[in-house]
C-alpha cells in the first residue's frame, strides 16, 4: 500500500468495497493505470459482511409495503423494518421518491433494468471469481424460498410471474419436496420455490480480499485517505483532495463509496438520493445443522446462508443514517428467529453484524458519467445486489471509460433519473 500519493493516474477508483474493487480490477485489465481511495482497506464495510448470496433472481425493486403492512412492520421495534422518525423527516424525499417508484408502471421499468444487469451476471463473474483465484468459493446450488402459508405464497405469486417475464427460472416445492431439500429446516413451511441459478460464496470478505490481493499483484495503487472532494479541472483533468491535504491528479475517477457517494456527486452537482439501508446479521458456527444452499424466509425477510465461516442470519431494513449506532438486538431477533426455524441451530461463537446497503429508492445502481463532467464516472447504489453485480458493474464501467458499447441500455442506471 502507498502511503504517500505518488504521480498521476489514468483513472482514481474512490472505494475499496467490491464494487470499486471490480471496478478498479476490470479497468486495470484495459491496460489503464489504476490508484484505488479507501480511507480502511481491511475496514468492514457492507461488501465484507453481507448475506453472500449471488441474487440473480431478484430483479423486482424493493417497494413501499401498503398502509397496513407499514404499520405492522413499524410497530415491531426489532421487525424488518426500522425508521428512526427523525431520520424520516431528513431522508422524506428518498421516501417520498419510493412511494412514487412503487407505482406498478414504475415497478415494471425497474425490474427491466435490473433483469438487464443480473441475466449477464455469471458471465462478468464467474471469469472475475477464476482470474482473483476465488472460483471455488463460488457455491451454484441454487437457493429455496419457503412460505409459511399458502395464503402467503398465493399473494407472492404475481412478483414471481413478473420475474418470470423477464427470464427468471423457479420451480415451485411443497412441503415434502422442502424437506427433502433440507432437511434442517423446520416441518412448517407448505410451499416453497426453487431458485436454480442463485448461488452463494464461501465468505464475502474473503471475495474482497481476493480482489484487493489481484489488483495489487496486477499494478494497482492503493492509497490509503479520506476523501474530501472531488474537482474537475477540464475534461480530462481531475483532482482528489484527501482530508488530510494530500491530493492525486487522474484523467477520470470513478466515485464508487457504496452509501458514503451521495455527498461527494451532490458537490459535483448530481442530485442524488441515496440512503443506508442498514441490515444486520448474525453468524454461527453451523454444529449438527447442515445446509445446502441459501434459504429465504419469504414471510419474515430473513435468510440463511450457508457460509464456510458458518451459518449466517440476516436481513432487515433500518433507515437511521450512515452515524448511528447498530442497534444489535436485531441481530438477537435475527438469531432468534434462526433458531425457531432451523431447530438444530445454536449461538456458538455467533458473531453480530451491521452493514449500510447503498440504497436508491427505485432499487437502480447509478452507473454512468456525472451529468456535468463526462470524467466522473458514478459506481454506486446497489443496494441490496452489490455482491451480485459487482462484477457486470466493473465490465460497465470499464466499457464507458474506454468507449465501448455497454451491452444493455445504461439510460435507467444514470444519474440524471433523479
Ligand atoms: C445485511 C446485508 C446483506 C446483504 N446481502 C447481500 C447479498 O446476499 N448479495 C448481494 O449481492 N449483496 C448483498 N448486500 C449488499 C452488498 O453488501 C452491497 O450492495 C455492497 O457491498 C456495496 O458495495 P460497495 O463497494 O458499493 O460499498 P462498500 O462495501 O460500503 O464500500 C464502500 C467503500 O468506500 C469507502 N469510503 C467511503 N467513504 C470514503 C471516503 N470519504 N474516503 C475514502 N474511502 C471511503 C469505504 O471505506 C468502503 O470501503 C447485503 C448488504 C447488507 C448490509
């Protein structure tokens, strides 16, 4: 790692998260000189502790629960769903921007967009996984969703068509077939879906690491800084000044901070509405329990994957900022629902979780040059599919800096949709 700031680069990648790593790897591989911004390398942002899950299947947008869900969801402190009510009153119009993204016309365009980005997944990420060493890492044993009632199942069936309209496989389970599947899980879910092609890694740190190890040995500068902002000089000609009054010069940046990017494109003059979407998790050791593939608790919006490090129990959604402090009794609550429905499941060696999802409220990353300056570059936004689409996003960005044909329209994704 450079601790000092040597020379100029072709292209400065802001972010060392996956995201940016992906960006900074496949940007490399154009023959272009690369330096990579991350104020704590080895820190534990979203990308070292999320679900693991290659969530290819997941190509409709997180929408506004109706009223009364809302108000079932808000009144349950440790539910899936938290807003602090000062912090809704700050975020209003990233709120008020869902409710209008959650009408079925703007649903529809969303989910276009992503199935877009996610049909091409494999095809960026499986040559990233071999060319970092991390291919064995990579589990394609699909995932299983599993429905309480049938009543739920029912009622979850029309988000489903509209996935399979734009090309996502499932294949529906009862009960038995569930079991079969798993046979940890606990006897009580009558309906369930099979995702083929969802997969999960061994441990998403260990993708970072891979990543930030092959960058290095490919000739990639890190440098470790705060970034305080960004200057455009002329089209080609951009400035980085760190908080600590060092500064780099690079042709292009890409600004890829996962949930810290809204404040660096709002002073380039991007309007950008962007929030944490915090979710928590908890990790155990995995003991008698034994599962195969990820497992998605469609009711309760909680998973389970089955990581190398152990069993992880995560999910949920808090709106409370990128300052607050992780409240960890939802880790607890994760926990606890973990354990009533996969029996077997104890709290060895549990490890507790908080992460900041990049979220936008119509569920888009921002991928794409800033409106004003073609030489920013935007990398960020992928809520709750950072992991997963990493490595397309990384391709993209690549592909408009060096001004090649994206292979999928980047209208939905730009920055300028706010
Ligand atoms: C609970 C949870 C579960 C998830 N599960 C999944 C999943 O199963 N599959 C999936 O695909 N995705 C999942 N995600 C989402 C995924 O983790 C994120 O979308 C992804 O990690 C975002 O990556 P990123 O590189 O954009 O951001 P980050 O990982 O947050 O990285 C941003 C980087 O920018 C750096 N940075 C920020 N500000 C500055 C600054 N001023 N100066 C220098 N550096 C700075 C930070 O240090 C950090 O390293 C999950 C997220 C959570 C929270």
């Amino acid at each position: 790692m450079s601790n000092g700031v040597r020379g100029n680069s072709d292209v400065v990648v802001l972010g060392a998260g996956v995201v940016g790593l992906a960006c900074a790897w496949a940007v490399k591989r154009e023959g272009i000189t690369v330096t990579i911004i991350d104020r704590d390398f080895e820190g534990d942002r979203a990308s070292h502790g999320n679900a693991g899950g290659i969530g290819v299947t997941e190509s409709t947008p997180i929408t506004m629960p109706n009223p009364l869900k809302l108000v079932q969801m808000l009144t349950d402190p440790l539910g899936p769903l938290g807003l602090r009510p000062a912090h809704f009153v700050k975020s209003f119009p990233w709120f008020w921007s869902l409710m209008l993204a959650s009408r079925p016309h703007r649903v529809h365009a969303s989910a276009k967009a992503l199935a877009s980005l996610n049909m091409r997944v494999y095809d960026d990420l499986l040559p990233m996984l071999d060319d970092i060493g991390a291919g064995r890492w990579l589990y394609q044993r699909g995932a299983l969703v599993v429905f309480e009632s049938e009543t739920s199942y029912r009622a979850a069936l029309s988000e489903w068509k509209l996935r399979a309209d734009l090309g996502v496989e499932f294949e529906p389970l009862d009960g038995s077939e569930i079991k079969e599947l798993e046979p940890s899980l606990a006897p009580v879910f009558p309906r369930g879906l099979f995702l083929p092609d969802w997969s999960h890694v061994a441990d998403p740190k260990r993708i970072v690491e891979a990543l930030r190890s092959k960058v290095t040995e490919m000739g990639v500068t890190l440098v470790q800084g705060d970034v305080a902002h960004v200057t455009p000089h002329g089209p080609r000609n951009v400035s980085v000044a760190l908080t600590d009054g060092r500064s780099l010069n690079a042709s292009r940046v890409v600004v890829a901070m996962g949930a810290w990017s809204a404040r660096i494109a709002k002073r380039l003059g991007d309007k950008v509405l962007l929030e944490s979407e915090r979710g928590y998790n908890t990790t155990v050791d995995a003991g008698d329990v034994s599962l195969s593939r990820e497992v998605i608790f469609s009711e309760r919006s909680f998973v389970a994957t089955p990581l190398d490090i152990g069993i992880r129990i995560g999910g949920g959604a808090e709106f409370a900022g990128l300052s607050a402090a992780p409240n960890y009794k939802r880790c607890d609550a994760l926990l606890t629902l973990g354990q009533r429905f996969i029996p077997g499941l104890g709290d060895k060696n549990a490890r507790r979780w908080m992460g900041h999802r990049p979220s936008t409220p119509d569920g888009l990353p921002v991928i794409g040059p800033s409106a004003s300056h073609d030489a920013i570059v935007y990398s960020f936004g992928h809520g709750h599919l950072g992991l997963t689409q990493a490595a397309t996003t990384g391709k993209l960005v690549a592909g408009i800096l060096g001004g090649a044909a994206p292979g999928v329209p980047l209208e939905p994704f730009s920055v300028k949709r706010f």
